[in-house]
C-alpha cells in the first residue's frame, strides 16, 4: 500500500504565509484530498471548499451559481490558489464511447457541462479573484486530452471535452496575463487515482490514493512561475503536449 503524505510536509513556500485556497469539486475524491491536504497545511490560513451542496453553492448545471458563488467569496479577498477539481468520465447511466457509433447529443451535452462549459465559467468568474502578487489556477485535465498524444482513440466525449478544456485555459492565461502578469493559469494532469471516477476502468488496482496525487500536484502548483502559464502538466511536472 503507498504511504500517504503528510499534508505538512508539502512544499508550499512560494505562496505567502497565510494563504487563501479555494477548491472547487470539493466533494469528489481528488476535491476532498486538495482540501484535507490544505487545511492541515501550517501555511495555508483559509481552504474554501465549493460543490452542488456547500454554502455558496456551485453547480455546473446551474449557470446562475457559479457567477453568485464568485461574487460571494469576492467579499472575503483575494484567493492566492484556486483548484478546479470538477469532472466527469461515467455516470449509472452512460460510460465512456468506444466507437463513433456510440456518440449522441446527450452524453457529449453532458460531459462537456463538467469538464469544460462549467471550467470556463469558472475562468470567467473566478480569475478576477486570483492575487496580484501570487495567484495560481489550476483546472483538473486529463493526458487523454492531448491530441498529440492520443494513440487508441475512443473516450470521444471525455477526451474532446479535456481537449476543449486546455484551450479555454490556454486563451484565459493570454488574457489575465495583460492585467495580472504574476497569475499562473495551468492545466494538470492528475494521472490514475483510486476514486469513484477511475473505479470502473481498474483504476483501484493501478491507480494511487487521492491524498498522494493531491500532494503531488500541490507541489507541482507550488513550482510553477508567471512563465508556466497557460502550460498543460502532469503530477510529476513533466510538461504535455497539447
């Protein structure tokens, strides 16, 4: 069994003593880990914490809570890191397509709401928020979305959407650059981790628990400079290709 990090032991020096963090997706399995990691971090002085059922609330199915969400935590100050932690591969219902004669309206609807529509509102209404000084936002991607790198194909839906994702990034870190030119805007790459997301695809016997890939992006987050921006990134802070 991996060893679980202890959340002060992470790397957190280039963010102020003190620091706000806001977690959006807190109540899914990575969500939860980026929270336990910064609440129990000596440096971290506030980690907010925002899903479907929090207060505010944050849900991509309602467009309306995510801009009510912004403006409600804009009253507490800057967020000196902001992790986007939200996203879909399965529900009950449908599971990732195959092949071409899988593709409908309503999964594609769907999985593009979560992992990049509601993401870009999130870019909308939440940058403004990011410190002048040290703001980082990051948005949970996946390796799967790297058109370069795709060599089975399948996962049309869930791929596509990561690919979307990366690109409504990479165009809001040009734009926030010209008024925040110390904000870092990346996409990470999380790897195979043992929640319910990966379950269904073997992903409790070859993936690592959540608090380990939380930790490890963490530290990436904690390296990445103003030059970073708008750059696709694995846990382990190799650099992807688009």
């Amino acid at each position: 069994m991996a060893t679980q990090p202890q959340a002060n032991s992470l790397d957190l020096a280039s963010f102020p003593e003190g620091f706000r963090a806001l977690v959006i997706g807190a109540s899914g399995g990575i969500g939860q880990a980026f929270v336990q990691a910064l609440q129990t971090h000596p440096r971290c002085g506030e980690v907010v914490g925002l899903h479907r059922h929090s207060e505010p609330r944050l849900d991509f199915d309602d467009e309306v809570s995510i801009g009510a969400a912004a403006t409600s935590l804009s009253q507490g100050g800057r967020f000196h890191l902001i992790i986007n932690a939200a996203g879909v591969l399965h529900t009950t219902d449908v599971s990732p397509e195959k092949k071409l004669g899988d593709l409908s309206y309503a999964q594609m609807e769907a999985t593009f709401r979560v992992n990049a529509f509601g993401p870009g509102l999130v870019l909308r209404h939440f940058c403004p928020l990011l410190d002048a000084q040290r703001g980082v936002l990051a948005v949970l991607s996946a390796k799967v979305g790297s058109i370069e790198d795709n060599r089975l194909g399948g996962w049309y839906s869930y791929r596509a959407s990561k690919a979307a994702l990366n690109m409504l990034l990479k165009t809001a870190a040009i734009e926030v650059k010209r008024s925040n030119p110390n904000a870092v805007l990346v996409s990470l790459h999380p790897g195979t981790v043992n929640t319910g997301l990966s379950k269904p695809f073997k992903g409790e016997q070859i993936g690592r628990p959540a608090p380990d890939a939380a930790a490890d992006m963490l530290g990436v987050l904690n390296r990445v400079t103003p030059t970073d921006s708008g750059g696709f990134f694995a846990y382990s802070g190799e650099r992807l290709p688009w």
